[in-house]
C-alpha cells in the first residue's frame, strides 16, 4: 500500500517505489536463467527452496480448481517473500522476516453481531471435518502489481452460514489480531490496529469469496495470513485481511482500515476497476510479479461473474 505523504506516517511513496523496481528487476534476472532457479515444488513451476515455510504441513485438498484463466502460477518463493503484512513492517520482504514470531496455535476466531447462533471455532475445529478445496486465482494489489495463487480454503459463505445470520446482517466485518508484543511493529501506528476490514453480505456469499488456510497445498506460511484470511480475487490485495481473529454481521456498513485513514484514496468496495484511476497512479495496467513489461488491468481482475453484485451502482462513487 502507498500511503499519502501528508499523511503523519513513517512511509512514503518515494521509500516504495524503488522497492518494487528492485524487486521486479531481480525477478527478471532470475527468470532470464542469470539466477539459478529452485526445482519445481508441487508441481507448479519454478520455486526456490524457502527454508521453514517447505516444511508447513500439508493440507488434505478434496477438489481443485483453475480459476485464473490457465495463467502461469507465481513462483512460491515469490508469493511468500514480497507481501503486504504491515503488522510486520512495511516493506515488502519485513513479513517473511518477522512474521515468525506469529504463534498460530491455539487459534480460534469469534463470530457475532447479527446471527442466530454467535460463538466462537477453533481453527483446528474448522479444519478437520471440513473438505478443503485449492482455487487458482489472480491476486492484484492496489499498488498496481499483481501475481496467480493457488490457495487452499473453504468458501467464505459455508464458514459464514454456521452462525445463522439473521436478515438485519447486511454486512460482514473482519479483525485481525492485535498484539503489540507478537506484532512489534504494531507500535510504530503506521495504520489504526487491529487491521479491519468488511464486505456486503452478498459480496461475501459469493461463490468467489474465499477464507484461506493455506498455499501451495500447504498450511499458510505466517506472512501471507495464517492461520486463516480472505481471499477475493476481484478485489484489490487489501481487502484480503489476514490473520482473522473476529468476524461480526452488522446492520450497518462497518468502519475499514484504509478506508478511514484515507477515504479518498481507498473506497469501501475496492473492486479492480482500470476505469477508476487512484488518485495518484493509474490502474489501468499491473506489473505481474516476475514479468517484465506490463499487463493490462482487467475489470474485476478479470472475473465479470461478480458484476451483478454492482448493478445500477456508480463505481465511480463507490470505488
Ligand atoms: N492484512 C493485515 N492484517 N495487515 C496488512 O497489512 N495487507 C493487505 C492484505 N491483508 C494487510 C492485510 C494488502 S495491502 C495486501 S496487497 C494483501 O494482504 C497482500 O497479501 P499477500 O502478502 O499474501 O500477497
């Protein structure tokens, strides 16, 4: 994320930017054959051996499906090593250095507001008897980059059902943990914590809306969200909270982190749209991690089956 430089925050453009050059230009070095690349690691291509996180534990996967238009996976090396975590420091490879502190057991999440039956689940609870599922999908960051997952989860909406949520929920809202001495980072107020984030009710009973638990057939690795996040492909990167300790149904539209630290920056709804710029970049073309010239910017990231979820609204307005 790019934070306005008026903004009182520790982090400015100027300081990301160059960051994501770098990286994209290691990236090419290594794909033109002028780095070695690692053996292929479950069969999806290209990775180099990541240490701890090849030693997560893999995940029972019942069903997989291609959703990302056949398009080349992202090298896991990559998806784990160039996050967005900022309980964890702000720059992109602070996560996979410090999110090892992160302890995700034991874990449960608290779901309440408005539903018949709130509680809490233990994420070990909600993964045994559950059939996991692994979804290719195309992720897209606001900062105009962008990579293919393939992630393993339950559809959000089969979590959600559980707790019988009654006609006054319209809609949905996530917390992430806030803990100042697992989250060190946490201290410097970089955003308003705990991270939040929300949906309508019918964006997060779409089919497409997805809780992962893990990557690459394995359980999350710490800074991409584990032990359990949101995964909504047509939507910027952000709306995907990580690390997901609470959810509550609401009435009314629930407060979200970027949003309330800069509203006219990033919109409560955030769908990828290349018709809407940022206010201070395009977005209409994306730099997919380990590729050289850019990609054209898709409408919903390139999957119009959520379209209907926006009919007669103005996405200028509500971006
Ligand atoms: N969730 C929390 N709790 N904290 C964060 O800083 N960053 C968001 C999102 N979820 C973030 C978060 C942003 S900006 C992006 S782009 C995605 O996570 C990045 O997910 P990835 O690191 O797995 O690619």
């Amino acid at each position: 994320m790019l934070i306005k430089v008026a903004h009182p925050f520790p982090i400015k453009p100027s300081e990301i930017t160059p960051e994501v050059v770098h990286a994209d230009r290691r990236r090419f070095l290594r794909q033109a054959g002028l780095a070695t690349a690692g053996a292929a690691l479950f069969g999806y291509g290209p990775a180099k051996s990541v240490g701890a996180e090849a030693e997560l534990a893999p995940l029972n996967v019942a069903r997989k499906s291609e959703m990302a238009g056949g398009e080349t996976v992202t090298p896991y090396a990559d998806i784990t090593h160039y996050n967005n975590y900022y309980e964890f420091g702000t720059a992109k490879e602070d996560p996979s250095r410090n999110a090892g502190r992160l302890r995700t057991r034991p874990w449960s999440v608290v779901v309440d507001g408005e539903c018949e039956a709130p509680g809490h689940i233990d994420i070990d609870d909600l993964l045994k008897p559950q059939a996991l599922e692994e979804r290719i999908y195309r992720h897209r960051c606001v900062e105009a980059w962008s990579m293919v997952a393939p992630w393993v989860g339950l559809p959000l909406a089969d979590f959600l059902k559980r707790f019988r949520p009654t006609s006054k929920a319209k809609y949905v809202a996530f917390e992430t943990l806030y803990d100042r001495q697992q989250m060190p980072e946490t201290a410097r107020g970089v955003l308003d914590w705990p991270y939040r984030e929300g949906l309508r009710i019918d964006e997060a009973m779409h089919p497409l809306a997805f809780l992962s638990v893990g990557l690459y057939g394995r359980v999350l690795p710490n800074q991409d969200g584990a032990p359990l996040r949101l995964t909504l492909p047509w939507k910027y990167g952000f709306k995907s909270i990580k690390s997901i300790v609470r959810v509550r149904f609401m009435e009314r539209q629930p407060e979200v982190t970027w949003n309330k630290m800069a509203p006219d920056e990033y919109g409560f709804y955030s769908n990828v749209n290349p018709a809407v710029d940022h206010p201070r970049w395009s977005q209409a073309q994306e730099r997919r991690l380990g590729e050289l010239f850019k990609r054209k910017t898709l409408m919903f990231n390139g999957y119009p089956e959520v379209a209907s979820l926006y009919t007669g609204m103005d996405l200028r307005r509500f971006f």
